[in-house]
C-alpha cells in the first residue's frame, strides 16, 4: 500500500484554534490539520488536500456543531462570494485573532525582544468602508453546486451578469445584488447599468471568446462625497456607450465625475489604458484630517480612508517627529504617508517604484502646499544608495511601507547601514515583517508594535513597528 492511501475525509474534528490566512487548526495523531471556513470550536468532517507527514491541509464537508460563538452572516452573498469570508465570527472575535497573529508571527518569526503590544486599532464602522470597489460584468455567472464538467456551456437564462470576478474561476462572475462594502448608492449604480445592457442589447464580455462590450466599472466614493465611476468597455460601439453613460449620467446625479475606458485587450490591467472623462474632472478628492488627495482612476490610495486615516496617526506618532528630521518614506505609492507627516519633518523624501504614482504624489504635495518634499520613481535597492542619501541627508527618521513580501535583504542591509535614530516599519504582512525584524535585529530594538484593522470581516491585517537604534 503507498505511504499516502489513508483516508481522505477526517470524522468529526475539533477545531482547536485560529491559525493563519483564515484558516483555522486542528490536532489529530499528532498531526496539524489547517481547515478554510471553520473558526475554533467548530465540529466538522474535513476533507483532506494537501497532506503531508507533520500536517495536512483541508476542508470542511459536513458541519456537526457550530462553535458558540458565531453569528450570523449579514450579507447574503456569504459564502458564495469569496469577500468577507470572517462575517460568521463577531468582530470583536476578529480583532482578537488579528492581534494574536501579528504576536505568534514577531515571537515564532520574528524570534526577537518585544515590548507590550498596544491593542490593535478596529474599525467604529465595518460596514460600507471601501471607497473603492471593481465590479464585472460577465457572460458566465458561477452558480454554487453547479458542476462544470467542461467549463463551457451554461444555458445561462440571462445575457450577462455583474457582481465580482469568481475566485479560482477564470470566466465567471459571482452576481451580487447588494454588497456590504460601499454604500449602497454603489450597488444601484451597478445593478442599473447591469439592467440597462440586459434591456438594451448591450452584450456582456466573454472573456474566452474575447467579445462584448461591458467589462469592468470602477466606483470610487471618497469621504468628501465626491464619487467617480469608470465603465470599461471591451468593443468601440459608440452609440450604446454614449446611450449607457448617457443612463448612467442622468439617473445617478450623485456622480461628480463620470468616465469610460475602451479596452481592446485580453487582459483587464489598466496601466496601459487611457480613461476619457465623460463628465466632471477626471477624478475625485479625497481627505484625511485637513489633507486632500487627488485620486485618478488609476491612482492607488489606502481603500479604507477612514482607517487609513488611522493607520498614518499611528505611524506618525511612532515616527516621534519634531519638525527637525529629515523623513524617508519608502514604498510611498501616492506619498500620502509623508504628506500626512509633513508637519513635523524638515524635509521629505519619497522613493516609490511606480513613475504614475510618484506623478500623483508630486501633485498631492503641491495640492496641500507642501515645498519640503522631494520624490522619486524607482526600485528602492537602485535608488538608495550612498549617493541617494548624501544628496538628500542622513535620515533622522525612516518610514517603510513595502508590500506584502516585505523589504528585499539589501535595502534592509542599507537601513542598517545608514543607522537612522528611528525606524518605522508598516506592514500588510506580519510574517515578512516579522522575518525583516529579526534582520534589523543587529542594530535595532522593537520599542512599539500596533495592528490596524483596515479590513473587516476578512483575514488581512497591517502592523506599525517602532524601532529604535540600540
Ligand atoms: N505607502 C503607500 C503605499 C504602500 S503599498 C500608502 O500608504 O499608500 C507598497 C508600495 O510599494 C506600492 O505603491 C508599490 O508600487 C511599491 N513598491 C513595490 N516594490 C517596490 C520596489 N522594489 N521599490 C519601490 N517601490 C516598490
């Protein structure tokens, strides 16, 4: 018999505990046991995936008890739609596990001297709290516990439907008829322009046959009230786009700036595109305490803005600023961080990989009279090096913000290397942050650590550390 040929559903597991990514744990012959869509206390048959000597990977098939503590999800698109996949556990109960992981990852990574946490920063509201949403528009709707023997052919009653691009699914959309994530002023946009293209003959995009018209939509509804959409279209058909905006337009006056994207590609990515403004400026803006940002409809800004906001009192006040340091912001994106820490710093300096942001930064800065910013595009390993901070000065204070696979092992050299007083460190991932903190390790001590809760009702969790020059 092979090594592997036991069976694959596991009876009646109790699961332990919360482990990572969503997923929770359990034990069974010593063995761990990672399970998607069960939380600690839950009773469940699981069936087996991965499966290896110390630990196995799987998922729930048949529930035997609930754990106590869950509630009811609010949306009626849970579990079908892979969004909010934690709305069975009480948000409370969600930031208790958000701040044990980011603990288990700087201890069991991490491996180095920490200072009490401070409890982590959860959202007043967690409901309708992105301001930006992507919608699709599809041919092809995922249907749960349809099988799909060839991918191909259903007799899908309708010409398309709209909702959010179906996890794991290449072609398919799950349909939503009302989403939690923005106010719903944004579903009816999208349920209208989904009900204009049926009634109208305007056909939905099949993404393997390449054709059809309706895309993508983009709704950006900042905190001002200020609230741009982006349609995408995948074929030219001028007279149905201007009559579908020209709908859109005249039913939904709450839009300040209305724009369309003709994309003829294979692919959705919009870097290579150019939105035309149908109505209004282009763009929308958006503000955190007395800073205003200029979004275009390709900018990257923080989705949660009220949090966001959170997110950068946080790291200023870690930051220690007293209007005498020169402030590196690393990863800047948009350079939102060092506007938002301008106040306090002598001079500012942003190094971000993506020229169009870098552009938006420079025009954000000049947006809130800032002078003592300097900006530049570039890989963060190419841009700092000794030159780079003997032209711009020694940083007194450096902030880095990379994404989710953390800072590369050089700029992490260079850091400590240049030996600013104080370093803070924001993260979107605890693990890689917790391996570049075991790094730093050799000059630095971790004097404070402060999760942010930025998503609710899903697993993502980002972390500001403090650390000091030993
Ligand atoms: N601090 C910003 C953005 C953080 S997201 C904010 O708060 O809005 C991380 C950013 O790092 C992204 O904008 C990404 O484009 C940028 N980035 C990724 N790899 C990079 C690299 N090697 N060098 C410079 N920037 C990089």
């Amino acid at each position: 018999m092979r090594r592997n040929q036991q069976p694959r559903i596991l009876e009646s597991v109790i699961v332990e505990a919360y482990a990572a990514e969503g997923k929770s744990l359990a034990r069974q012959d010593g063995k761990v046991i990672f399970i998607e869509g069960v939380v600690p206390g839950d009773v469940v048959d699981v069936r087996l995936g991965k499966n290896k000597k110390d630990w196995a990977e799987g998922h729930a098939v048949r529930f035997h008890q609930y754990a106590a503590e869950r509630v009811q999800p609010f949306c009626q698109h849970f579990g079908v739609c892979g969004g909010c996949q934690w709305q069975m556990l009480p948000y409370a109960k969600q930031l208790q596990f958000k701040q044990q992981q980011v603990f288990d990852n700087l201890t069991r990574i991490g491996k180095v001297a920490l200072p009490p946490f401070e409890p982590i920063v959860g959202a007043p509201e967690d409901r309708f709290y992105r301001n930006k949403l992507e919608y699709t528009f599809s041919t092809k709707e995922f249907t749960p516990g349809k099988p799909s023997p060839s991918g191909e052919s259903y007799d899908d009653p309708l010409p398309g439907s709209a909702g959010f691009h179906a996890r794991g699914f290449f072609d398919k959309v799950v349909a939503i008829e009302k989403c939690w994530l923005q106010d719903d002023i944004s579903n009816r946009i999208r349920n209208a322009v989904r009900d204009f293209a049926r009634a109208n003959g305007i056909s939905f995009y099949d993404i393997r046959a390449h054709v059809g018209m309706l895309r993508t939509m983009q709704v950006r509804l900042c905190t001002t009230g200020e609230l741009m959409v982006n349609i995408v279209f995948g074929e030219e058909r001028e007279k149905q786009r201007i009559a579908l905006l020209e709908f859109v337009k005249q039913s939904f006056p709450e839009i300040t700036t209305l724009l369309y994207t003709i994309n003829l590609k294979w692919n959705d990515s919009m870097f290579d595109l150019e939105p035309q403004v149908y109505t209004g400026t282009g763009y929308a803006i958006e503000q955190l305490e007395a800073f205003r940002f200029k979004i275009g409809p390709k900018s990257f800004f923080q989705t949660n803005t009220k949090q966001g906001e959170r997110l950068y009192q946080v790291t200023r006040e870690f930051a220690e600023l007293d209007g005498s340091q020169v402030l590196y912001d690393l990863y800047c994106g948009t350079g939102s961080i060092g506007i938002f820490c301008s106040r306090g710093a002598k001079k500012i300096v942003g190094v971000e990989l993506i020229e169009a942001a870098i552009g938006d930064a420079k025009e954000n800065a000049a947006l809130n009279n800032i002078e003592h910013a300097f900006f530049t595009a570039g890989d963060v390993i190419d841009v700092c090096n000794d030159e780079f901070f003997a032209t711009h000065g020694r940083p007194d204070v450096l902030i880095t913000d990379p994404p989710r696979a953390g800072m590369h092992e050089k700029l992490v050299n260079k850091i400590l290397e240049m030996e600013a007083p104080t370093v803070v460190y924001v993260s979107c991932n605890p693990a890689t942050q917790a391996r570049d903190l075991a790094l730093l390790d050799a000059k630095y001590a971790v004097t404070r650590v402060r999760p942010v809760d930025m998503f609710p009702h899903t697993h993502h969790i980002e972390n500001v550390v403090q650390l000091k020059l030993r």
